[in-house]
C-alpha cells in the first residue's frame, strides 16, 4: 500500500474532519500523472528552441493542447471502465469509419495522407485508433483468452481492419504500434511466450532473406522445433509454421525488388550507412547523431543548441525531437528522461497487477506496451539504431492527435490505479 493510501485508511480510522477533506488525495497517483507533465514542461521549451529561427512559433500549443488533454484525462479517471467497455463496438465502429474517411477526404503531408480537416484542424485518427483498438482487444482478450491456438482468430481478426487501413495510407509506423500491442495483449492474457516468437518468426524470417539468407537454414529448423514442442497439434502446426517461414523467405526478395519503391527500400536500410546519401534520405539521420553527441555529457544548456538553432534537422519538433533533448541537456538529461519513461511503465505494470478486473488490467498492459514501442522505436531512430519511421515520442513530440491520445490512456490509467486504490482501502 502507498503512503497516501495508508494516510487515506487512518483519515477513516480516527475521523478526523480535517484528514477527511483531504481523502481526495489517496486517489492521485504521483507516478502516473507527474512524470508525463514533467515531460511536457521540458518538451516545450524544447519545441520552442527547435522555432527560434522560423518564421512562425507555435511552441505554446504544445502546452495548450496538453491542458486540454489534462481536463480529459482528468475526466476518464472518474469515470468507471466498465461504463466505457459498454461503448465498445460504437467507439470501434467510429474508429474504422474515421480511417475510411481518411482515404476519401484526407488531407496528405508528408507523403501520406493520414489526417482528416476539422474545423480549421488537421486530426489524425489513426493515433486514437490505437486507444480504440486497446478498448476492445482488452474486451475480446478477457473474455476469450488466448489458450488454444483457434483463440487467436478472434483479436488477430479485430486489429486486421484498423492496420490494413493504418497500412495503406501509408503509415508504417502507426501499423507497427498495432502489432506490438496484440502480441503483448495476448501475451498478457495467457498466451505461450514461444507463441509470441512464433508470430514474430516470419519478420525475423524477412529480414534475414534479405540479409543473412544462409541463416535461413539454421533459422527455419529452429522455428520448426518450436512448433513442434509448443503447439497442440505437433504435426499440423510444424506443417504450417514452416510452410509460413518458408513463403516469407522466398517472398521477401522478390517483394523488395518488384514492389518496394527504391526510395522506400533506402528508408528501410539507410541506417546501417547513412553516409550513402548524406544529403538526401540519410541526412536527418547524420544531422541527428551529430547533434546528440555534440550534446555531451551535460548539454548545451535549454534554449542553447548550436544545430537546433540552425535548423539543420527539418522537422525536428515533432518525430526528432530527442536529437533537440541530446544536444541541449546532454547525456544526463536523455538519461533522465529515459529513466522516467522506464519507471512510468514500470508503474504501468503495477498497476495492471493490482487492477480489480481482466479488462482493466489488460487496458493498462495495452497502452503501456503502445507507449513503451514507441519510445523505443522513436529514439532508435534518432540515434541511428532504426530505420525511420514517424513515431513520435509520447509527451515530447509536437502533435495534438498525439498529445490528446497520450493524455486519453493517461486517464484510463488513471481510472483503473484510483480502483484499484478503492478496492485495497476497503479490505
């Protein structure tokens, strides 16, 4: 039990009128709620140094939007989960609809067309697809855990629509955080962790077609033996897994000579050598590292970054926005900020182990393992680990889809911790 919760029980113990106007407080999680707006505090002035020479400067924003986001959150976290289970389909059904429209009326930047005009702003609903996709594996999965393999059919059949749509808009990156979250949903629900492997095996069977392909032969076989000692039916489901890695492994090459677009194909392997095209694809990538490791052990200082002043990496308040972090707080101050993303997870998980329900545990699992891929992803990316994907960096990208989507799982979060709390001061 937390100290506020201790203090909360003996507020009721000794009926002091003056501990029982301050009850409200057993319900606020510091963990939770303080290092998401630590993030934010820093990340505008951040943003706001990335624009000290643009001809524009909407660093505030950047705060704005997260006060609104804080009074939704805020909201969420009184209201019960199970109210919102009951709006499952209906908030599905926008979900799918809002990433149709998208195809039909959707505004395109960037190279993809991924947001929708409303009102005067562009929303980008593939980032609240994330949370509405969330809602309702955690619906499906607590009902129907993942203990057979025919269990599979039904949350792998319910994320297929929402990342083929997030897939063909196209927006790879978004697509990848739709995966992550199923594996670790069904992972948490009951599912075999050699199942886990076997999903992810055709990626690693892809990737090695394409780099390592004498691998293959070691690779394959192994996949194979896991089939056989993990799965219920031993020959069927050797049969298929290597049926699938063996399709995976003569596919790849042929796909990525013939239906990857050669700017595409460097997107994916411009990493490994950025130095390749130093003005062209790599050039964030290089402009980025440089930035970081100019950075130190202490940083420039906030508001001092030499590159972040000079805008030599386009675009950096919004999917680079670490590189501004390394250059100007240094190795420390990317340390700390890496640290406060592990422990918020690390909460996360508490959490969901203390949540009263199945549903709210694996809603908490679910937005931790959509926050935590992209904090991973993201700065892979900006210190030259990764390919480049467009993943923001939760709480520290500029983006008001982002941002209000971060502070909606927030207040789930939030919700479930406050009944969790509840439920332990009642025993």
């Amino acid at each position: 039990m937390t100290v506020l919760g201790l203090w909360g029980r003996r507020a009721g113990m000794f009926g002091s009128g003056k501990l029982r106007r301050r009850h409200w407080v057993d319900g606020v999680d510091k963990l939770l709620w303080w290092i998401p707006l630590a993030m934010i505090f820093i990340a505008g002035i951040l943003i706001a140094s990335t624009q000290r020479q643009a001809d524009y400067a909407d660093w505030y924003q950047h705060w704005v939007t997260a006060a609104v986001g804080m009074a939704i959150a805020l909201l969420l976290a009184r209201v019960p989960l199970e109210r919102i289970s009951s709006w499952q389909w209906p908030i599905y059904g926008a979900m799918v609809t809002s990433l149709i429209a998208v195809r039909i009326v959707g505004v395109s930047a960037l190279g993809a067309q991924s947001w929708i005009n409303i009102a005067g702003f562009h929303v980008q609903p593939s980032e609240f697809a994330k949370v509405a996709a969330i809602l309702l594996l955690a619906r499906v999965l607590s009902r129907h855990p993942v203990e057979r393999p025919v269990d599979l059919l039904r949350p792998v059949a319910m994320i297929s629509v929402p990342w083929l749509l997030v897939f063909v808009q196209p927006d790879l990156g978004s697509s990848l955080v739709f995966g992550a979250v199923l594996l670790v949903m069904m992972f948490w629900s009951g599912m075999p962790g050699a199942w886990v492997m076997l999903f992810m095996a055709p990626l690693f069977t892809a990737i090695l077609a394409g780099a390592f392909p004498w691998l293959l032969l070691a690779w394959i076989p192994a996949m194979g033996w896991l089939a056989w000692t993990s799965l219920p039916w031993k020959r069927v489901g050797l049969a298929v897994v290597l049926a699938v890695q063996a399709a995976f492994a003569m596919a790849t090459p042929w796909l990525w000579n013939n239906f990857l677009q050669p700017h595409q194909r460097a997107r994916l392997t411009l990493f490994l050598d950025p130095s390749q095209d130093p003005l062209g694809g790599g050039y964030h990538l290089l402009q980025s590292t440089v930035g970081i490791g100019s950075g130190g052990l202490l940083g420039t200082g906030l508001m001092h970054g030499h590159l972040t002043l000079l805008r030599f990496i386009p675009e950096q308040h919004t999917d680079f926005i670490f590189s501004a972090l390394g250059e100007e707080t240094g190795f420390i101050g990317s340390m700390v900020v890496v640290l406060g993303f592990v422990v918020w997870i690390w909460r996360l998980l508490q959490i969901a182990g203390k949540a009263r329900t199945d549903y709210e545990s694996l809603v908490v699992v679910g937005i931790g393992a959509m926050v935590m891929f992209q904090v991973v992803v993201n700065i892979n990316m900006t210190i030259g680990l990764g390919p480049i994907t467009g993943i923001p960096l939760p709480w520290l990208s500029y983006g008001r889809s982002a941002m209000l989507v971060n502070f909606i799982a927030l207040g789930l979060c939030a919700s479930v911790a406050r009944r969790g709390v509840s439920a332990q001061g009642s025993r």
